[in-house]
C-alpha cells in the first residue's frame, strides 16, 4: 500500500501565524509517515501544478515559526472559481498522488475547498475520459479529505474562538494607540483610528477595550440612536471637563449606522471639528495590521490546530465531511466546516439587513460581553447611585510578585464599582498597605490612562500576613467599613486570603467576601487555566529568543535559556512551541543524568549533519543541580570543535513590558464577573461570608472556594494538581525532532 500524500496550502489574505501552522501540518505528518506536498500561492498554483507544487521534508519549515506572511505564497484564483478551473487542479492533484488537503485560510478559501471535495468524483469520471487520468488514478484517490484552519485577522469564522492572525492584529493595534494616545495627550487632540474589520468589529471592540479608547464604532452594533453624532460629542466632551487630554475614537473599517449608511473615519473626523472644534487627526491603520512576527499566542494556537488538522485528514475515510479545525474554550476542535461558513454568512446577512440585534446575538457570549462592559468604561462619569441604594465599600489590592495586566484589573474594577454605585478603595502596597492601614478611597479619574501600564500602580508585594498583622488588618477592616476584599494578584494573595479566612473565628472583622482574581507570570493558581501577566510574558520571552535565534545561526551556536516559572513549567514548555526550542526542562519533569545523555547526543547528531542552531529551554527550578551554568558546560565540553554554547538568563523582563491585549482584555472581564459576584452575595447578606477564587477554565469564568485549594494544589510546590498544558509536551517533542515520533510520545496530537 502507498504511502498517504498530503498537500498544504495557504489561500486568501494573508495572517500572521500561517507559518506556524505550516509548520506543524508538514513535521505532524512526516512525523505520521506521510508525504507531504506543499502547493505555493494558493489556488492558482494548484491549477498551474508542475513546479508549484513539490514534495517538502522536514528542514524545508524550519526557521519560518517566527516569520509573517505565508512562506508558500498566496494569491487570488478567478480561475478556481469556475468548474473547468478546479478540473485542473484535480488532474495536478491527482498527477502527484495526493487526495488530502490541509487549506489555511479565509471562509472564500474554505468554501472553495469544500466545493473541490463535493465535486471530486465528477471531476474524475470527465478526467479519466478524457485521458488525462488513468482509471487505476482515480480508484486509488477515489475520495478527496479535507481539514481547514482560519488564517483571519477579523476572528470573523464562527466554529472557532479565535482564528490565526487576530491576536497578533490586535497587538499591532493596540501598540499604535498607545503610541498615539501620548502624543494626542501632549496636544490635547482627538485622534480617529481606523482597523480592519469589513463585517467583524472584534479588532475594534478588542481594541478599544485594551487600550481605553473614548469611543468605538463596530458594524455589528451601530450606534443605537439617530443622533449618534450628537451623543459620541457629549461624552467627548464631558470626558475632557473632567481632565482627559485625549479622544480616541476607533472605528471598524466596515463601521456603519442604524440606516446601513457607512460610518468612515474621515466622517467621524469632519462631526469631531464641526461639533466640538477639535484639532483631529486620522490614522489609518491599513495592512500594517497584517504584518510582522506573529505574536506567542498566534504561533501557540496555529501549532496546535496545525497538528490536528494534519492528524484529522490523515484519518479521514470515504464520506467524510470537511472539518473547520478550530480552539473552543480552550481546547482544540473540529466542527463540520459548511456548518461554520453558513453560521459565519448568517452574521453577514443579518448585518446587511440591519438586523443587528441577531448579528451581535450570533457573535457570541463573549463578544456581547466585552461590548457590554465597554460601554461603561468609556463613559465620561459613572452613572449617579439610586435613590435608597445601599453602597458598599469594596477593597481592591495587589498581592505577590508585579504581573503585567495588574493595573488594566484595577482600572476596571474601579471604574465598575463605581459605576454600579459603590464606593472603590485602594489599598497600597499589597499586604502591608492592609497592616499599615495605607487605604485611600479612588475615583473614576484616579485610574485614567492605567489600562496599558505594566507595573502595579496600587503598588504590591509578597508580605504574606502572621501573628499580629492579622490584629492590625483587622483593625483597618474596621476603620474603613470595609464590605468586601478583592485581591488581583498571585499565591501569596491566595494564600493570605485563605488564612484570613480560617481566622474568621478569632477575627470577626474578616467574614467579608473575599475573591481572588489570578494574576502572575508563572501561570500557576488554583481554579485558573490562564493567568493575568503570563500572556505578556510569554510574548518577552519569544521576543528575546527570536533575537537570540538570530544570533545563534550566524555562529554554529546553541543557546540555553532560563525563564521563569518558579515550580511551574508553564512559561517554559510554552515559549518551547512558540519558538520551535529543540528541548524544554520542566520542573514537573525534572532532568536525569539519561536525559542529559541524550540530549548531548542529539546535539552532536545535529551539529555534525549541518545543523546551526540548538535551542533548549530550561525552567528556573528545573533541577537544583543541573543548573543552566551546568548545562553549558556539559554540553560546551562535549560538543567540542562542532558548536559554542552559549546562557540567557531572562530574569525579570518576564515581568515588565506593557500588558498586552490579551492580558488587558481578560483582566477587565475577571474583575467585570468579581465586581458583579461581590455585589450579588453582599445584597444577599448571609451571615457567612464566602471566600473564593475566579478562574477562566474551558471558556468560562468559574468560582473555587477559597477552602478547596489545598485538595487540588500541589501546596509543597506551588502549583494545581493538573496542569491542562502538560497533555501538550508530545506536541513540543514531536515538532522538534524527525525521529521523534508519536510511537515514541504518545498518540494525542489533539491534546489541550
């Protein structure tokens, strides 16, 4: 029996991240014992056939994880969209053998894909009549399987939570309106920025919400009154009374009103002078949004959807249907890919019809529930309280080691307390600022401008609360008629909160409702798949070894870097996908003096058949004696005249940095949810205060009682029992070796 062949293409627009799922579609499946066959600039290349499409091995990918663009070319196919032009690309297809196809690309590219496959048996009946095609051919490839992975920058394809390109869009956004926001603020100006997004306002909504934008405009909601215009200049103009020095309005290039009427950011610029006598300007993002390295998170998600894509068509049988490989909640899946389309021209239509209700209804919970939570924190002033309202006073701190995403938390956490009525205190300094009563009462202009800020504005520190600090805590409690404490922050704000409340007994001052939201670099906090500050990160680290990377192959060098982690190898076996490293040392794992053998010997191996570069990744608390010095020298010592061996030791740039997008964007949803849970369990004035933790697990923002953590943390270790992103170390070892395949690793490709 032949081998499978499997063909690879990128088709449409470009997005950053296609690289990396080309990446792992062709090493998965010569890790399967396929052929794989890549198909350059799209469509048109498989109607050309001949050189354009060719049989790719291993190191043909290497070295492109980091790159934009798509490496095997893209372009629009008129041709392809009529019949004798997909007969064409049957013959090439057929002439090579191959009868899967892994498209990466927009809902046309899919679209076009499915439409191949329904019409594949036709296509070879005409062939095989005409001569073109043996009969022999077309029995051996009597079927065509097909697996499609989104390469969008809108995150437009419903069937997936994010598609490939959209974070790294969304970083290219937010980093030009923070840029912009310092100069608007130095000229008291109004800036209007226009993004992406014909028939998807996510990169807009996303945007705005990162990086406290004034206003936004997005085609799924118009503006819900005529007078739009009337109503955006009166915020505008309140928010400056009251002390901002800039407007940003973004505006979603497919931006329009209740009518259907266009809304252009030249238009929004005209209403700004006329109306408010502005001084304006216009930045047209374009296809700057396109470009550049595909940010952690993009290479993460098209690796994971890459290697699925590949095992999916590989196992596919006659009749079955296409797959949309996608990421739901968290977890790799595939959905019936017509099905995706469908829903996705189902928000089209609705939109092009003004029925916008059913447009945002179709965008999903988590679109409706960012665009809620927006527009309370663009508003100028918080709603007043109502009349009778009981208003609480809610503490708000920052505990343990500084997490970028710490400041967006707060900001959003004032600003909703406040809007909801409540009166939002901070307190400075983590824990000592509780001890030291060190508590100031914060206003909605307290936290202006604190959403793209890395740091800890509040201030923190890992002052974990014994003895008599817990008297002098009670005693500010008591002081301040504190209601309610939410700790933003890491285990030692856990930790301390957990012992607060065991102490309630003693003290009654602590039967408050507590909540911890998780905030840290190391990932590691109980009842949380993801914590605020490890997204930023991540993205340090791949930054600093893409340049690393650079260096290493302009000298036949291998490079060992150390990140941080502390017991939890989060950071560390991530930044070994994002970067394609060849070996990650986990502290889950440990390192043995056989792994240490091994290693030399795949470095050797490596360097002695041309190799130029090695890449290993080792946690901080990998091995207490195996430290990264260690490593080097070993590996220094033994790789003799072939290669140098060179250390990087991160430190604490894991930890500064602006927030970016993702951080900021989950921060201000945790604290949206704690916000409204405080106020829900004070109005129900039980007599026993709940103590809890929030968490985002499979998509959902979920509640652990403060009292479960020591069944389900590793509490000697610092870390949860299960850690989701261990089922992901066969993945890493798989992509990063030829000769370790899934025999070797295990068969869960799909793991998430």
């Amino acid at each position: 029996m032949s081998k499978k062949r499997l063909g690879v293409l990128t088709s449409g627009g470009d997005a950053q991240g296609m690289n990396a799922a080309v990446r792992a579609v062709v090493r998965a499946a010569l890790g399967k014992g396929a052929d794989v066959y890549a198909i350059y600039e799209g469509y048109q290349g498989m109607i050309l056939g001949d050189n354009y499409i060719r049989q790719v091995q291993w190191d043909i990918v290497g070295g492109i994880l980091q790159k934009g663009g798509t490496v095997f070319g893209t372009a629009r196919s008129p041709e392809f969209r009529t019949r004798e032009g997909r007969r064409k690309a049957v013959r090439n297809l057929i002439v090579h053998g191959i009868d899967r196809l892994v498209i990466i690309g927009g809902d046309g590219s899919l679209t076009g894909a499915n439409l191949l496959r329904q019409e594949w048996t036709d296509h070879l009946r005409d062939l095989v009549a005409s001569g073109d095609i043996s009969q022999e051919s077309a029995d051996e490839h009597a079927y065509l399987s097909i697996a499609g992975l989104v390469g969008s920058i809108d995150n437009d394809m419903l069937g997936t939570d994010m598609t490939i390109g959209a974070d790294t869009a969304l970083h290219r956004i937010t980093e030009a309106v923070d840029a912009i926001t310092s100069t608007a603020a130095s000229h008291q100006r109004a800036f209007v920025v226009e993004v992406m997004g014909r028939n998807c306002g996510y990169l807009a909504l996303m945007g705005a919400l990162a990086s406290g934008a004034d206003w936004v405009l997005i085609p799924e909601s118009p503006p819900n009154v005529q007078d739009w215009e009337d109503k955006m200049c009166d915020i505008l103009r309140k928010g400056r009374q009251i002390g901002r020095r800039d407007s940003i309005v973004i505006v979603a290039e497919g931006a329009q009103d209740l009518n259907g009427n266009p809304i252009t950011s030249d238009y929004v610029k005209k209403i700004l002078e006329e109306k408010m006598g502005e001084d304006v300007r216009v930045t047209v993002l374009g296809h700057v949004q396109r470009g550049g390295a595909p940010s952690a998170y993009d290479r993460v998600l098209a690796t994971l959807v890459g290697v699925a894509a590949a095992e999916t068509v590989l196992n596919a049988g006659p009749g079955d249907e296409a797959l949309l490989i996608g990421i739901r909640d968290n977890k790799v899946t595939a959905l019936p890919l017509m099905e995706c389309v469908e829903r996705t021209h189902a928000i089209n239509r609705a939109i092009r019809e003004r029925n916008y209700e059913e447009a945002l209804e179709l965008r999903g919970r988590s679109f409706k529930e960012s665009f809620r939570m927006l527009r309370t924190l663009v508003r100028a002033t918080p709603h007043p309280p109502r009349p009778g309202q009981k208003r609480f006073r809610v503490g708000i701190m920052n505990a343990g080691g500084p997490a970028p995403g710490m400041n967006a938390a707060v900001r959003a956490a004032v600003r909703l307390t406040i809007d909801r009525g409540h009166i939002p205190l901070g307190i400075y300094r983590g824990f000592r600022g509780l001890i030291n009563d060190d508590v100031r009462e914060l206003e909605w202009m307290s936290v202006n401008g604190w959403s793209p800020t890395g740091g800890s504005e509040l201030g923190t520190s890992r002052k974990l609360p014994k003895g008599s600090d817990l008297y002098a805590i009670a005693r500010t409690i008591e002081n301040h008629h504190i209601d309610a404490l939410m700790i933003i922050g890491g285990w030692t704000g856990y930790e301390a909160a957990l012992h607060m409340h065991e102490e309630r007994r003693n003290f009654p001052a602590f039967n408050i409702p507590m909540i911890c939201i998780p905030a840290t670099i190391n990932n590691n906090l109980p009842g949380a798949e993801l914590s605020i500050g490890a997204d930023t990160a991540l993205n340090s680290i791949v930054e600093a070894v893409d340049k690393i990377k650079q260096s290493a192959v302009a000298s036949n060098r291998c490079f060992i870097v150390e990140v941080m982690g502390r017991n939890c190898g989060y950071l560390a076996l991530m930044s070994a996908m994002a970067t394609g490293a060849e070996r990650v040392y986990l502290p889950e794992e440990g390192i043995t003096l056989n792994d240490l053998q091994a290693d030399v010997h795949m470095l050797v191996d490596g360097f002695q058949q041309g190799k130029r570069l090695g890449l290993m990744i080792r946690n901080e608390n990998a091995n207490p004696l195996y430290t990264t010095t260690f490593l080097a020298a070993l590996f220094e010592q033994e790789g003799g005249d072939l290669f140098d061996v060179r250390t990087a030791i991160l430190g604490h740039l894991q930890q500064g940095g602006n927030p970016t997008p993702f951080d900021r964007i989950m921060a201000t949803r945790m604290t949206a949810h704690a916000v409204e849970y405080l106020e829900q369990v004070l109005n129900e004035n039980e007599e026993d205060k709940p103590a809890v933790c929030m968490g985002m697990t499979q998509g959902q923002m979920r509640l652990t009682p403060l009292y479960e953590v020591p069944r389900i943390m590793d509490m000697r270790n610092q870390r949860p029992k299960h850690e989701w992103w261990m089922d992901l170390r066969s993945i890493v070892r798989i992509l990063a070796h030829p000769s370790r395949s899934t025999a070797q690793y295990g068969d869960d490709l799909l793991g998430s």
